[in-house]
C-alpha cells in the first residue's frame, strides 16, 4: 500500500510537471501569435513644417550655436589670459541642452519643403547634425577641447552652407 501510494505521488507530481511546463508553453505561443497577428503600428500623420529656414536659424541655431562658441575659450588681455570653460553641471548641461537643439534644428532643416537639394543641402546639414551631435557628446564628457573642435566644425559648416546658400 506505500508502494502504491508512492506511486501514485510520484504520478501526480509528473502530471503537475507536464501540465506546468505546457501551461508555459501556451503562454509563449500565445505571446508569439500576438505579435505576429498584431496590427501594425499606425503611423501618426507627420507634422506639417510651420517655420521658415530663416526662422529656425534666428530662434534656433543662432542662440544655441553661440552658447556653444562662447563656451569654451581664451581671452587675452594685455598679460592676463582667462580661460573660459563651463564651471559646474548646470552649465555643461546648458551646453549639452544647446547642442542638442543644433541637432534637433538640423533635422528640421531636413523636413518637407525646406530640404532645398540632395547634394550639397543634404551634405551640408548632415555635417552640421554631425558638429551639434559631437558638441553634445563632448558636453556630457565635460571635455572643453572637444567643445572647441565641435565649434569649429559648427563655425565651418556654417560658413560653408551660407556662402552656398546666400542669407535672406
């Protein structure tokens, strides 16, 4: 009778085995089939562009690349030289903050009817997303020398697109 009994046990723990792990699996078949069946994501409909390119230059790049210049450099005058770099979080954080929107305004600058050309607009903003992307990873570092050089770049690409494309 204890071996019967033992037995009936040791059944019963192998039937609550089975039924756990195919519980298991239904769920991850279940889980499966709904990612498979489930409707695409709808897309929302894009935003249509509101600013002009000269308005997200003035309200937006022009700000922004000037906290980035001015935040890093030296001044000298007569025999005393001051170097300039952000002193706390807050203020690399503001840099960050500015090189961010340099990034963000590039992408604008991508966006229906101000995407003036494939060559050398396209090229020209894709540096300049490049110079804010490099100004924002070298904020988070705290690294001046890469604030200055990601300037420079800013600066170049600038100069570059406005002597292509005149101001207005």
């Amino acid at each position: 009778m204890a071996g019967s009994r033992a037995s009936l046990v040791q059944r019963l723990f192998l039937v609550s085995v089975a039924l756990f792990i195919s519980g298991i699996a239904f769920i991850i078949a279940g889980t499966r089939a709904a990612r498979v069946n489930a409707p695409a994501h709808t897309a929302l409909p894009a935003a249509p562009p509101v600013a002009t390119i000269k308005q997200i230059m003035n309200a937006i790049v022009l700000p922004n690349a000037n906290v980035i210049y001015n935040a890093v450099g030296t001044t000298i005058d007569g025999t005393k030289v001051e170097e300039t770099v952000p002193k706390n979080d807050k203020e690399w954080a503001a840099v960050g903050d500015s090189a961010a929107a340099i990034v963000e305004s590039g992408n604008m600058l991508l966006v229906g009817d101000r995407f003036i050309d494939k060559r050398e607009w396209l090229s020209y903003t894709q540096r300049f997303i490049a110079a804010g992307k490099a100004a924002l990873a070298a904020a988070n570092e705290k690294r001046p020398d890469g604030i200055l050089a990601a300037g420079g770049d800013l600066n170049e690409t600038c100069d570059a697109c406005h002597e292509k494309y005149q101001r207005q």
